[in-house]
C-alpha cells in the first residue's frame, strides 16, 4: 500500500474550521429558532449555505492535507456534489432545530439521516480523486467513522436545539459545545481518512484534469472562513436589531397600554371615565338583555362639595374627591362599574335581582359618604344626592338610562339632598324643559333677544347718581322678559355664559359710551363676571378690546366677581385680579359676608370695593344681628381703604341706617329698578328736574 503523510498546519486548519463552523452552526439554529415568517425563510438558506459550506470546507481542507507519493486532484463536479450534499444536511439540521419542540424519536432519526448525509459527503469527496484501482476501505473504521458521524450529528442537533435562545450565558456555551462538536467532526474525517488504503501502482485519475491542489487549500479557507464571519457579523448585527426593536416595541406597547389607560380613567381617582363607562354600560346592556336580568344605574351628585372646594381650595377638593372614590368603590361589589363623569359627579353600575336591592345599595353609599372625611387637620362632611335608573324599564339605551339617572339625582337634590330617588317619567319633563331652554339660549345669541337694563347707583344716602350696574334680561320670543335667575344657570352649565358674558361686557361699554357723550363722564359702569367667565384665559383681552373699541377709559368700568370666585383659587385670582387693576379698570368683591373668605388672602385682592349681600340688608334694624355684620363689613372694608356699596336697599329705614353706617354707595328698588337704556336716562333727567324744584 501507499504510505501517506498530513500536513500539520492544514490539519490544524481543519479543526479550526470545524470548531468556527460549529458555533456559526449553532447561531444560525438560534437565528432560524427565534426569527418569523419569511424572515425564518431566508435565515434558513443563508445559515444552511454558511453551515454547509463550513462543514465542507473543514472535510476538504483536511483531503488537502493528506498526500501520498503520487501527484493528486480533485474532480469538479463531484466536488461539488459533496458540497451540496453539506448543505443539504444542513438544511435539514436546521429545519428541526426551528421546530417547537424535538422529541427523542425525531432525534435519533434526525442524527441517523444527517450522519449518514456527512459520511456521504466525506466518502462523495473521497471518490472525487477517481482513484484506479479504487480506494479500499477497513471496513471496521468505515463504520466507526459512520458511527463517529451519527453520534456527532445527534449530539449537534441536541445542543443546537437547547442553546438556541440567545444569552450571555448561552453565547458562552455555545463556544465550549462548538469546540467539542467540531473535534467531533474532524475526529469522523481523520477515522474515514484512516480507513482509506492505496494499492502501489494507484494513479489518481482527476490529478490531470482535475483541480489543481496548490493553491486550493489557501483559497477554500479564505472563502470558508470569509463566509462564515460574514454570516456571523451578519447575525450579531441582525440580534442587536431584534433586540433593540423588541425593547423600542415594548416601551411602545407600555406607552400605549398607559396612554389607554389615561384615556379611560380618569387622571385624579382613577375611576373608570365617561368613555369606558358608555362602554361598561353597553356591555351590561348586552348581557341584561341576552340573559333577561336586570341592573341598576345610580348617578351620584356630592353635597357641599362646593362650599369646601371654595372655602379650602382646589387642592383639598381633590383629596376629598380620592376619598369619596374609595369609599364608593369599598360600599359595592368588585364586579360593579364605579365612574367619575364629571367635577362631583359618579356614576355605579350594579346587577340587581329586584330594585329593594338598588335601594339597599344606595342607603349604603349615602350612609358611607355621610361619615366625616378627615384631610390634615380637617374634618369635612358631604354628602350625595343619587338618582336610580332600572335596565329595562328605565331605558333601552346608556343615554337614556344616563339621562334618566340624572333627572332623579336632580328630583333627590331639590328633595332634600342626601337621600336617593328612583326615576320616574315625570322627571324627565323636567330634564326636557332644561334642554329646552339651553337650545333656545343658543338661538337668543343669534337671534339677538339678550338686553341689559341698568339699575342707577346712588351716592349714600339718595344721590347724586354715579353710575348703574349693567343687568341681563332674556327677551324671549313666548316667555316675555325672563329674570336671570331663570337662565343663568344653565348658561353657566352649558358653558354659554363665557360668550354671553363677553358680549355683556361689550354692549355695557357700548352704552356707557353713549352715557359719556351725553355729558355724563362722572359715571361708572359694573359688569358682573360669572365664575367661569372670570377663569377664561381670554378675560383680559376680552376686557381691553371692549374698552379700546368704545374709546373708554378703564377707571369707567368696574368689574363685580363674588367673593366665592376670588377665592376658589387665590393665586390665580391674584394674578388676574392684579392684571386688571395694572389696566386701570376697578374691581369690586360681590356678594360679600356670604362666602368663605381668609382675611390673610382678602387683604392682598386689589380691589376698590366690598358689596355687601342683600341678604344682611333685607332684614336690617338696630337689634339684628345683621346690623353688626354690616358693621363689621362696613369698618373692615374702611380699614382696608375700600369703597363700600349696599344693594338690595328697599325701605327708607335701610336707607338711613346704611349710611350712618358708613357705606359710600346705595342701590336698590327704593332708589331705582333695573330699567332699559331710554328710560334711565328719563329717571335721571326727572330726578334732576326734581332735585331743581
């Protein structure tokens, strides 16, 4: 036989790209095991092509270190088939590692096929020398290298599969098993080489026109290795992508489960909010109606909600709101929908055998609410006004149930309060008449029908005139002349009293223009602002284009806010306050003595005047005690250089104890009714005539 010799260098070669193939094999099962769609697809042919070509590369580089005395080569074409066969087995190696899970059975198969698929490619390449004679085979080390190769296959698949979710602690494993696999592999070579004998007298057929053996080595392993880095680089750089697209999708999907939840809580008591209460209700609808039960609807109104929020603020007001939240959702069941739909406003949604069982509910939550709250040092008590509607007798839809739950609330509100009422059809007569007149207050906008009388201020005790309030009338088309008290609040629940009251700014300075050109410059207009009107962000603007535009001078107008809106929230009234006193324009504390006022807070308001409420005046004699709180009003207001006006002034007995009281200003019936335009100037030029006479 012809003896035979290795080069040292290209067998270490070999290994070397064994053992780098291995662990490009086992990041491309990762690769194939953890990517989607056609993205799996195309890993599985480029890994296949880059594992193939590794495991063919490692098999040929050892053929070229083996040599005998003899010239050798290789045929191309059966080269080539080898290495098809490589990547075939690749393939399939691939392909099973991808799967969900590898049963024993399939991988005792798989190793049998894939080994006998790596033995055919060793002895494919073996035959491309087309030897004469032909190779003679040991046939014990033949099938110990099969063996060598199925052992090795099955082996590789198993680590393949266990190490194919990437870690740090995996990438570390991954590098002891590719050592180990790719011994392996080149341990199944060299046995297949060591069963291969050559007769003396052989002569390699493909020496002549095969391919030339001196430059191949150095050629195949430049490209081999040149592959698998390229597909390795590739795979770095696809993870760190995956990675960073998986943690971008997870903040977004965070993002967007937060951004969720916002828009169906609400943001102070994390109630459930209007919106996922219309679809809690459509869902109980469905399911009522499916399973012919019923539910219960409560619309919950608080009590003296207002009085704290303006007495302590804001900040207090939301902290009683926490606290009335909890203690609702702690009266009901887990399964019920509790919602917070407006400022004071919840709703409960509750399945009910029988409506005792509403009724059992709602004794619960006024019981619950009515208990002191403690906040700091505070001890606050409300309580809640509920209106009951039944599915489905009360209803067939979530607006009507809301609607009808509302006008109940409304019917236990003017009851009483703090109790709870069931809906009955003639509420709702109440809830359309509402309606009615907010949609007819919409058209009187457009229609014009809005007019201001003006009711003559006087110096204490009967004169001269030094100016008029400016007063709302609603000339409506079937009603007649309908008094504020009639409209105003549904304007102001509506939000059309911001623009109402824009324009009750406008058409005030509009007529005291015509006042000053009539000689009259030494009076003074007052507007009252409304609550929300005086929170508006255009408040300032609105007022200096109504001056600019009527040419007036600010000193002529006097704005009238309660003393409840100056302090519902101090600072902010502060800076709005101290803006229009920057302006010139004067700023009167309306209704003053009837809200919640902190001295410390009162003394920084830049106002000219205090207004004492008619409601000390009404009943005013020597012996009342709203004799002394007109007093004590009167002096503060002289401490504080403050200007002070009585209104409500209806007997002469009011007369004479208001101004020897020490107010500067009168109004009332017995000095002057609200009148139109015309007709206060002829009481002006009457009462001049018979002040002459």
């Amino acid at each position: 036989m012809l003896s035979s010799t290795y080069s040292q260098a290209l067998v270490a070669c070999s290994l070397l790209v064994a053992i780098f193939a291995s662990y490009t094999a086992l990041d491309m099962a990762g690769r194939v095991a953890t990517a989607q769609g056609r993205e799996q697809h195309w890993w599985r042919i480029g890994g296949a092509c880059a594992m193939g070509l590794g495991i063919w590369s490692m098999h040929f580089v050892g053929m070229l270190a083996f040599s005998l005395p003899i010239p050798l080569g290789y045929d191309p074409l059966i080269t080539v088939m080898s290495l098809v066969i490589a990547i075939i087995a690749s393939a399939y190696a691939l392909s099973l590692v991808g799967e969900a899970s590898l049963p024993w059975r399939r991988l005792v198969a798989g190793a049998f096929l894939m080994g006998l698929a790596i033995a055919s490619m060793h002895y494919t390449g073996m035959a491309a020398m087309r030897m004469s004679p032909a190779i003679q085979y040991d046939p014990g080390l033949l099938l110990l290298s099969i063996v060598i190769a199925i052992a090795a296959s099955g082996a590789a698949l198993w680590i393949a599969f266990q190490l194919r979710q990437y870690s740090t602690r995996v990438r570390r494993l991954r590098a002891g098993a590719a050592l180990v696999m790719g011994v392996a592999i080149v341990g199944m070579h060299y046995t297949g080489m060591a069963a291969a004998s050559f007769p003396i007298g052989s002569v390699c057929r493909a020496a002549r026109d095969g391919v030339n053996t001196g430059w191949l080595a150095v050629v195949i392993l430049i490209v081999t290795l040149a592959v698998l880095a390229i597909a390795l680089i590739i795979s770095v750089l696809d993870r760190r992508l995956e990675s960073r697209t998986a943690v971008l999708a997870h903040s977004l999907a965070e993002a967007n489960e937060e951004l969720t939840y916002l828009a169906l809580h609400d943001g102070l008591t994390k109630l459930p909010n209007r919106m996922l209460l219309q679809d809690r209700l459509k869902q109980a609808i469905h399911s009522a109606s499916r399973g012919n039960t019923r539910f219960a609807l409560m619309f919950m109104d608080l009590d003296g909600f207002k009085a704290v929020n303006d007495a302590y603020g804001h900040q207090t007001g939301d902290r009683l709101l926490v606290d009335v939240a909890r203690r609702i959702a702690e009266s009901v069941r887990g399964e019920d929908t509790v919602a917070r739909v407006g400022g004071d406003e919840f709703v409960l949604v509750a399945k009910i055998g029988a409506p005792e069982d509403a009724a059992s509910i709602a004794e619960k939550l006024t019981t619950a609410i009515e208990v002191p709250f403690q906040l700091a040092n505070l001890e606050l008590r409300v309580s809640t006004s509920i209106g009951i509607a039944i599915y489905p007798g009360d209803g067939a839809s979530e607006r009507e149930l809301l609607a009808n739950a509302d006008a109940a609330m409304y019917h236990a509100k003017s009851t009483g309060r703090n109790c709870y009422c069931f809906f009955e059809p003639s509420m709702n007569a109440d809830v359309h008449a509402q309606m009615q007149i907010i949609q007819d207050l919409r058209l009187a906008m457009e229609r014009r029908e809005l007019v201001l009388h003006y009711q003559p201020k006087f110096d204490a005790p009967a004169g001269p005139i030094i100016g008029a309030e400016a007063l709302i009338r609603w000339n409506h088309p079937t009603r007649g002349l309908v008094p504020p008290a009639q409209f105003v609040p549904f304007a102001e629940k509506s939000g059309l009293i911001v623009p109402i009251g824009e324009w009750v700014l406008d058409e005030a300075c509009r007529q005291m223009r015509e006042w000053y050109d009539a000689g009259h410059v030494d009076w003074t207009i007052a507007v009252n602002l409304s609550p929300l009107q005086f929170a508006h962000t255009g408040l300032i603007e609105t007022v200096r284009n109504a001056l600019a535009r009527h040419a007036l001078k600010p000193s002529s107008l006097t704005l009238e806010i309660t003393e409840s809106t100056a302090m519902a929230n101090v600072e902010v009234s502060l800076a709005i306050l101290r803006q229009l006193q920057e302006m010139g324009v004067n700023i009167s504390i309306d209704d003053f003595g009837t809200g919640y006022s902190s001295l410390l807070y009162l003394k920084r308001l830049p106002a000219t005047e205090l207004k004492i409420d008619r409601g000390f005046v009404r009943d005013l004699s020597q012996e009342t005690e709203d004799a002394a709180i007109v007093s004590a009003i009167v002096a503060l207001g002289q401490k504080l250089n403050l200007k002070i006006v009585a209104e409500g002034v209806e007997t002469t007995e009011q007369q004479a104890m208001l101004t020897e009281l020490g107010c500067d200003t009168l109004q009332g019936f017995l000095l002057g009714r609200p009148m139109p335009p015309t007709q206060f100037l002829e009481s002006v030029e009457a009462r001049a005539s018979a002040d002459c006479e």
